[in-house]
C-alpha cells in the first residue's frame, strides 16, 4: 500500500464534497463512505493496463487542520487484478517451457530416429523429410521464445504499475484547492 497526503485549503465539509464530486465524475465507484471522514472507492478495470487504468480500490481520509484539511490517500491494487495478471505470467512461462521442450524433443528424435515422448508430432505433421520436420521444430521454437518474451514484458508492466498505483489518487487530491 502506498501513502498520498496533502493539505487543502477547504474546510472539512467543504473538502469531503469536493473529493466525492471529483470522484464521481471520474467514475469510480464508492465503496463506503463516512461524511467528512473518509470514502473508499473502486477505480480502474479487470483489463487495464495501465497505472491508473487498473482496478484498484483507494482510501481517502480527511481530516481537520486549523481551517483546512488534510486529505490522506491509500492505494492498493484489487486482488483480483494482481491474481489475473500473476495467472497470466505463470501460464505464459509454463506454455514457453513445454514448447521448449516438446521442440527439443522432437529435434532429438529427428536426429537420432529414437523413440522419444512427442516424436509422434513430427509423425503427425506429416515426418516426410528433414527439412520439413526441422521447420516444425524451428516453428514451436519460436512460439517458446514470443511467450518468453510476453512474460518477461507482462512482469516489467506490472512492476511499473505497481510502483505508479498512487497516480490516480495524486491527481485527484491535486485537484482540490
């Protein structure tokens, strides 16, 4: 979880309405509120991709300073995103490590004409010749390295979005007076 804080120069109540209108003309969708203490909204989709694009719920607090008011923000991802996104890294890993290996198999039994557990897809891709038989095994090689590649690419996205998750909480606090 991350901390957001500033300072505005509204009064409590004054401050609380203002939060939830920017709220709500930002579409979030308000989990529970405590008028003129805190509002808990769920921001952000399933699918999105981008800091403030993920589903993610955030905690506002305000609370009285002199004349003003402190407003306090806590960003957490949504679990289910977070299990979405590390199913998918997982499962893109798992597929390239299986087509490695049903490749070097097959170029295994290509090479030495022995029984070997997924030879029987260069049989069933038709096995007529070397050259034939080696491009399917070239073929699944790439597969394994493009679903490498998509997991790699997928965990550096996520590691940005979780390091940016308070963007949209920064920018709806900086739009309070």
């Amino acid at each position: 979880m991350a901390l957001c804080e500033r300072i505005i120069s509204l009064e409590v109540q004054k401050a609380y309405e203002e939060l939830k209108a920017a709220l709500l003309r930002r579409g979030c969708k308000i989990v529970t509120e405590e008028p003129t203490k805190s509002i808990i909204v769920e921001q952000g989709s399933l699918w999105g991709m981008s800091p403030k694009g993920v589903k993610k719920r955030v905690t506002f607090s305000l609370f009285p300073y002199d004349s003003k008011t402190r407003v306090v923000s806590v960003t957490s991802l949504a679990s289910d995103w977070v299990a979405t996104s590390v199913f998918g890294c997982i499962l893109s890993l798992l597929l390239a490590f299986v087509f490695y290996w049903i490749a070097t198999d097959m170029e295994a039994f290509i090479a030495a004409k022995r029984h070997s557990l997924w030879g029987w897809l260069a049989e069933a891709f038709g096995y007529s010749g070397f050259q034939e038989a080696l491009a399917i095994v070239g073929l699944i090689k790439i597969l394994s390295i493009v679903l490498l590649v998509i997991a790699i690419v997928s965990i550096l996205t996520d590691l940005y979005i979780y390091a940016k998750k308070d963007s949209f909480s920064e920018e709806v606090v900086k739009l309070l007076p």
